[in-house]
C-alpha cells in the first residue's frame, strides 16, 4: 500500500473506530457510514476521497480492517470500536482450542493480575495465527505471544465472537486461560 492509501487507512480507522463525530460523520448502531456521507464530511479536513480510493484500500489492506455493505453503499470498521454508539451484533461462535494475543513484556504484569481487558475498546482482540498476534504486539515494543486456551473458555460460558476480517472478539480473558 501506497504511503497516502496508509494515511487514508489510519484516517478511515480513527472515524469509523473512534472518532466520526469529529468530521460530522454519522455510523449507525452496526457501525455502518454511508459512504457518500464519508467522502463529503472527510472533505472539509482536507481528505480527498471518492468511491474507487475506499474500495482500492478496502480491497487492499492486509488487515481487512474495513468491510462495504453489499449493495457497495456503506463501509464499517471490522472491529476495534470505542465509540458507544456502536454496537455491532456479531453472531456468537465456539472459537478454535487455540487463539493469540500480542503484547509486549511491559504489559505482562497487569496481565498477569487483570487478564486481558478491552480497555478503551469493546471486546479483547484475539489472532487465529501466532504471526499476527506478534505483529500486532510488535506495534508497542518488543512483541510477547500469549497462548488463549479458547475452547475452554467457551466450554466454561464465555462467548466468542468472529469479525468480518477473521478477528476473533470476547468481553475478556482471565489469566487462567493465558499461556506465556
């Protein structure tokens, strides 16, 4: 991805997670922005927008962190929203006996006493592959791969659920299920 289609991603990412209001922008309760509305709100702070730029980044980002409504109207964040007017309904569903998590070792203390937490998001972010979780982790620092024994949580009542971009979400996970 081009430098300006890596800036409009991260620009994309802060109003569609964490921030429409700043542009005007509306999402509905699934997160949904309609796509018209994106490109003229993003306009008056000097992002030049239009339909094929979203797609191309859409269909280009190798983290598949946005998805277009069928019928090519809307866009979304896959996941990773603080804004409390978004509530998507994902559909809940027994995860594999493994999944991943990347941190980095300054954070393995409060881990160690808290679990993992959402923090200023709604759900705790979980990887299917090792390579992604260290990837994420490596964001922060020098990336630590914790192992999430998933399927004994669902068995014990926590609920899982799977984003658009193959992001598996829960409300959180206690340290009894980490493996360092």
């Amino acid at each position: 991805m081009s430098e300006k289609h890596t800036d409009i991603s991260k620009f994309l990412s802060y109003i569609l997670r964490h921030q429409p209001e700043t542009i005007g922008l509306f999402l509905d309760k699934e997160g949904w922005a309609i796509i018209d509305d994106l490109i003229l709100c993003s306009a008056k702070k000097g992002y030049v927008l239009d339909k094929i730029l979203i797609r191309n980044i859409v269909d280009n980002s190798d983290k598949k962190r946005f998805t277009i409504s069928d019928d090519g109207s809307r866009i979304r964040a896959s996941q990773g929203h603080s804004s409390q007017q978004v509530n998507i309904d994902y559909k809940e569903k027994a995860p594999p006996f493994f999944l991943y998590h990347g941190t980095t070792k300054r954070f393995l203390p409060t881990i160690r006493e808290q679990g993992l937490l959402p923090m200023s998001r709604q759900y705790v972010h979980l990887s299917p592959d090792e390579n992604t979780a260290i990837s994420v982790g490596q964001r922060h620092g020098k990336p630590v791969l914790l192992k999430i024994k998933t399927l004994n949580m669902y068995e014990q009542g926590f609920k899982f659920y799977q984003a658009d971009n193959g992001v598996w979400l829960t409300e959180q996970v206690p340290y009894e299920f980490i493996q360092e």
